[in-house]
C-alpha cells in the first residue's frame, strides 16, 4: 500500500544537490527518497514524534524512537496504563 506524500518546495545550494543527486544514483534511489530518510533521521535523533501506524500496532505511539526492540516490554507496559488511565 503506497503512503499518500504531500509535496514540499525547497531551495538546496548548488553543491549540495550534486552532492545529493550522486548518491541518489549511486544508491539507485531517488532525491526525494534520500530526503525523506534525512528527515527521518534528524527527527528520530531529536526524539521529535511522528505518527507511525507500525509503533502504535506494538505499543510505541508517536514517539518516533528506534529502540523499540530494545524496550518493547517497557512501550506495551506504557501503552497498557494508558488505556486504564
């Protein structure tokens, strides 16, 4: 199932965005897909939440972490008091 995308205009220095446009054909991935994992990744490292559907079917919620393998029984703990609070 695709996810719907909302489009985004920006403006990149000149160098950066050759910089951006060899490691997308590098890779074999495009601009935007390389874009959008940057995102990810400032967002996951600054814990900025963000609604993923796969976090709340194990109990993360938004919270944008990538520990969950790591702390599973302390996210489904929480998730559980949440729903009795």
């Amino acid at each position: 199932m695709e996810q719907k995308m909302e489009r985004l205009q920006f403006y990149l220095e000149p160098e950066l965005n050759k910089n951006l446009d060899r490691a997308a054909r590098k890779s074999g991935v495009s601009k935007a897909f390389l874009v959008r994992e940057g995102v990810r990744r400032v967002l996951a490292e600054n814990e900025i939440p963000f609604d993923d559907p796969l976090m709340n079917l194990i109990g993360g919620g938004k919270s944008g972490r990538n520990d969950i393998s790591e702390r599973h029984d302390r996210y489904l703990i929480d998730r559980k008091k949440q729903r009795y609070d």
